[in-house]
C-alpha cells in the first residue's frame, strides 16, 4: 500500500499495513467461503457446495465416520441428508501463509436417513489457499 509523501514527494510502500490488508482480505474471503457452505448446505445446492470444497475434501461426522466429498455430496442428492436450517452462534478464524483454521458453532435442523433433530454442531475446518481460491479441505463435525 502506497501511503503518504516521503522525503522530496517520494511515496514509500507500508508492508505492515499491506501485509495487515491482506490478512483482512484472507479472512473476509474464509469466512465467505464458510457462510456459502452453509447457505448451499440449506438449499440442497451440492454444485455450489462443490466449487467450495477442494477435490480431496473429508467430512468427519459427529458419529466418527470419514466421509469424501463425493459420499457425502451424493447422498445429499439422495436426500440422505436434509439441511433445513444452519443458525450461526460463533466462529474463531487462525490464518497463517496459505492455510487457515476456523471454529465454527451452528445450531443445525437437519433430516438425516430419515430422522429430523436439531444439533448444535462445532465445525472445526481445514481452509488451503489453492489457484487464488480459499477452499475448505477438512471439516469435522463434534456437538458442544
């Protein structure tokens, strides 16, 4: 970032305040990434759910099981799992080079194989910078 006039006109480049923008701009594009899962996740959306996950992306369920981003998307077609709501509560972001941790708390009223209940979920995610993109690697699902 350009800031100010420098000795003689000069503009000189803040590193601090460019490094800090970028970090903004790292967690306003992570914490977008995480409210279009959800919002994808509620609309039964699994092309848009897609585009945020990378290719090798895991879900791990509350019960244990790991799960592939092309198991679980599929049996969301299926209708295996129904998202009828996701209400935030809280979110903890960490970014550090090209990777980053965020916590999040949701309240989730979902139908899964048959069975509506509401679960308040703890999402502990894995997010990797990849092609300019933050998408989401890994997320693990727990109850709190």
């Amino acid at each position: 970032m350009l800031v100010g006039g420098g000795p003689q006109g000069f503009c000189y480049f803040d590193h601090q305040r460019s490094r800090e923008g970028m970090e903004d701009q790292d967690r306003s594009k992570i914490l977008h990434n995480y409210g279009a899962q959800l919002r994808a996740m509620v609309d039964g959306d699994t092309e848009v759910l897609s585009e945020l996950l990378t290719e090798n992306f895991t879900l791990t369920h509350m019960t244990g099981y790991l799960q592939s981003k092309q198991e679980w998307l599929s049996q969301m077609r299926a209708g295996h799992f129904v998202y009828h709501d996701a209400q935030e509560k809280d979110v903890t972001l960490e970014v550090g080079g090209d990777t980053a941790r965020l916590v999040g708390r949701i309240v989730t009223d979902a139908t899964v194989y048959g069975s509506r209940a509401n679960w308040p979920l703890q999402l502990t995610m894995n997010f990797i910078r990849t092609g300019g993109r933050w998408l989401a690697a890994r997320s693990e699902a727990t109850t709190w």
